[in-house]
C-alpha cells in the first residue's frame, strides 16, 4: 500500500510539473526534463514492489530487483534531476544546446545500460562509455557556467552561494570518477565484484552524486530561465463549429465602432520600437484593417504538403476556422468580404476586443474568426489573438518591432526577445498551454505597378511546427476601392 501511495504521489508531482512546464511562453527542455525524472520513480517503486514481496519481475529475482530500484531512483530520477537544475543556471546559448542533447541523452544512454543487463550485445558497453561522456561534458559546462551565473539565476547569496557552488561542482564529479569501474564491468574486465561496485559505484554515486548535488540546488535554488506566463487569455469557446455569426454573439450593449485591429498602434511604442518608423500605410492597415482587401498564397513546405491538403480541403471548412490555402492555392481578396466587428470585453475577459470575420462571400461560410486584442508586461505590449475553436481557444501572442523599409514584424518567437509572453497557447477549461509552434509576420510596403494600382502592401508569414518551418504564407494588400466596402 505505502508503495501505492509513493507511486501515486509520483504521478501526481510529475503532472503537476509538466503542467508547469508548458505553462511558460517557450517549451524549456531542462523543465520538461524535471517532470520526465517522476517516471523513474514510478519504475522504482515497481521494481521495489518486487524486491518487499520477494517476488519475480521481467524474469529478474533479487539481489537484481533492489539493485534495479536502487539504479531507477539514482541513474534515472537523480541523476536527471540535477543535471536539469544545473541546466537552469547555463544561460550561455551555445551551452544550453549542448546540456539539451545531454538531457536527451539521459534516457537514451539509461535504456542502453538496462538493455544491456537484459542480455543485449554491447548496449552496457555502449551506455557506460556514455554515460561517463555526459558527465564529463556536463561538468565542464556547468563548471565554466557556475563561476559566470548572474547573480539574479539563482537565489543563494554570499557565502551560501560559493559553498552551494562548490558542492555542485564536486556532485557533477563524482560520477565521472565512478563511472571508470563501471565501463570496465561492462566491456568484460572488472575492476570490483558485485559487492564493491555496490558499495564504491552505486552507494558513492547515491550519495555523492545525487544527494549532495541536490543539496546544493536546494541551497541556489536556481531560476527557470523564463516564468510562467500572465497573459490574458481569452474565455471565448465555440460548442460546435465556429459560424460566420460566431463573433456576433458576443456583442457588446454599447457599440465601439473599430475600424482595424488596434485602434492606435503608438500604444505598442517603446524605447527600441518607435512607432514612427513604420511606413503610413503599414500603421494604416492596422489601424484601418477594414479599408484594406488580401489576396494569400499557401506554400506548404515538403513533408507538410498532404497535411496542408488534408487541413485545407477537409478539416478547415468543417470546423469553421483557421482556413489556409491548399498546396499551390491562392485566394483572392475578392472572393472574400471582410469585417471588423465589435466584441463585449466582458464576455471575453480580455480588454479593448474586437474581431476580424473573413467569409467566402459566394455562401458565407467563414474562412479566418479571430478576436484581437492586447495587453502589456513588463512596459512591453502584446497583440494578443484568439481563435475560438470547439471547447478551446488557439491564441497567438505576438510581439511587434520594425522591419526593413518601415515595415512591422510581429512573432511569437523568444529567439530575439527571450523575455516575454510571446507564443501560441491552446486554452481548454481553465488551463493554457504552450504549443510546439511558431509564427512570424513581416508586413512592409510595395510600390504599386501598373496592372495592380491598389497594391501597397506585401507579407510574408512563416509557420513553424517542432522548429521546423511548415508552411509560408505571402499576402498582397490593396487598398480596397470605394465599391468592394
């Protein structure tokens, strides 16, 4: 029963941490890593279970289930463990690419030295030698990071902090130094018989290793690199899917009467982002969206294309929403009647809303529902976009800054700006998370030519899925002429 409980426990830490993690405006790998580490403590606790009752577990007997539990709770969730706090106090980018790959490689380099002692050829020869791999690299990086962690990444002071350090940087390497019999056990040339490795590898590690090292993380106590976000978002759900009159029911009593999606786009102004510097009719298609009319081409990036089909051809019309172009598809901005309506800010929860409805117009049937609105943090403000779908909302939190030729660039990227509510969040019930996706949009002017005198404008709109950029969409933006309104 106490075993029950301990796993359950377990689950429940893990959950919790993972909510956590997907909380923040950038999917952090070393936080996704901390709730990954409660899986090993699952596992320990099983094969724990086996060793109390004395019992068979996948055909192994004791001594082999306590040592499997001992090596769950050490080389799994420990060792995991502090390498992923210590990956919180690397902010120098090119090393928190390398300590990525090495949390990666955690679990990797576990299954190996477990499918190893299951009987798989060379997999222990190959877990051993790297796992001494990663704890070498790992202690020089953090060791170069320790001695130039600023001094807000973690919360120890004075001498606290140097002693703290100074453990850490002995926890990283006692494994380095244990690791040496244990290669030798597993290419066939012990150094130690069970008993010593027991005592000299596994007890010195428990203790030296991971204890110690989480002794010292207790005391820095270091800083996720971002917080969770506090963005507003929006309470807006469809209970079917999303109609063209979808918006209109969230109507205010009163009238506001906008005209683009931001009434005034120099509340967005700060220090390194002057308003002034757009060009006027980029500021104008903001500010007056309804004057304007948009043609877009889709061009779905090799292996995204049948899924671009499939989204654009059957998923999109179905669920009312998010319509893109289909491989090689233009939609013309004629086609398409445009509104900018208004939104009760009451029912949504946000502030200043209003929305933007693109139907075909041959039936009506919508194309893009999208509620704007916007909010500040840090003296920094946000375009703040909703999507209602059915029971959730897809948001998009953009961050705005100039663009060459007095064009405006809006993403939701932190590879720039890494402080920020920047990103893509799907709300359901009372919980938001940060999706695996990306956006940037980058509007600048165009001289009109001759066969299209309207033309001002021109966008580029880049997606990406996973890092992995799925799509491109560029937009031709005419002013619309006075018989279109």
């Amino acid at each position: 029963m106490l075993i029950v409980v301990y796993a359950s426990l377990a689950i429940v830490v893990g959950a919790l941490l993972f909510r956590r993690a997907l909380l923040r405006p950038m999917i952090l790998l070393e936080e996704l890593a901390l709730a990954f580490s409660w899986s090993y403590v699952v596992g320990g606790a099983l094969w724990l279970r086996a060793w109390v009752t004395e019992s068979s577990f996948l055909g192994f007997v004791s001594p082999w289930t306590w040592l499997t539990a001992s090596h769950f709770h050490v080389a799994g969730f420990g060792a995991l463990t502090v390498s992923a706090l210590a990956t919180r106090m690397t902010r120098s980018p090119p090393s928190r690419r390398i300590m990525h790959v090495l949390l990666l490689a955690h679990p990797v380099l576990f299954a190996l030295v477990a499918a190893g002692i299951n009987g798989a050829s060379h997999a222990a020869e190959v877990g051993a030698i790297g796992y001494l791999a990663l704890f070498v690299v790992q202690l020089a990086l953090v060791g170069v990071a320790a001695a130039r962690v600023p001094v807000g990444a973690v919360h120890a002071r004075g001498v606290a902090r140097t002693i703290a350090l100074g453990l850490l940087i002995l926890a990283l390497a006692v494994p380095v130094a244990t690791l040496v019999p244990a290669v030798a056990w597993s290419v066939g040339s012990p150094l130690w018989n069970l008993e010593q490795m027991i005592r000299y590898h596994g007890i010195v590690n428990a203790l030296g290793h991971v204890v110690v090292g989480l002794v010292a993380l207790a005391i820095l106590r270091p800083k996720p690199l971002l917080s969770a976000t506090t963005a507003p978002f929006s309470k807006l759900r469809a209970r079917g899917a999303v109609g063209a009159d979808f918006l209109a029911r969230f109507a205010p009593a009163e009238p506001k009467h906008p005209t683009g999606l931001s009434d005034d786009l120099a509340k967005y102004g700060r220090q390194e982002f002057a308003v002034t510097g757009l060009h006027p009719q980029v500021r104008a298609f903001y500010e007056h969206t309804s004057d304007f009319e948009l043609d877009v081409e889709g061009r779905w990036r090799f292996p995204f294309r049948l899924g671009g089909w499939f989204w654009a051809r059957i998923i999109s019309p179905r669920l009312g929403q998010l319509g893109l172009p289909s491989p090689r598809q233009t939609i013309e901005g004629a086609a398409l009647d445009s509104q900018i309506v208004d939104v009760d800010d009451a029912l949504d929860g946000r502030s200043n809303v209003r929305g933007w409805v693109r139907t075909w117009r041959a039936n009506n049937a919508p194309i893009y529902v999208a509620a704007y609105a916007e909010h500040e943090r840090n003296g920094v403000r946000y375009m703040n976009i909703a999507f209602p779908l059915p029971g959730a909302c897809l948001t998009s939190i953009l961050h705005l800054s100039h663009a060459d030729g007095g064009g405006l660039s809006l993403t939701s990227r932190h590879h720039e700006h890494l402080e920020g509510d920047q990103g893509i969040y799907l709300s359901m019930a009372a919980t938001s998370l940060r999706l695996p996706m990306d956006e940037t949009i980058v509007v600048f002017p165009v001289t009109p030519s001759e066969d299209d005198p309207d033309l001002c404008l021109e966008a580029r709109h880049d997606m990406w899925l996973f890092g992995l950029r799925f799509l491109t969409l560029r937009y031709r933006i005419r002013t619309r002429s006075v018989s279109s309104k």
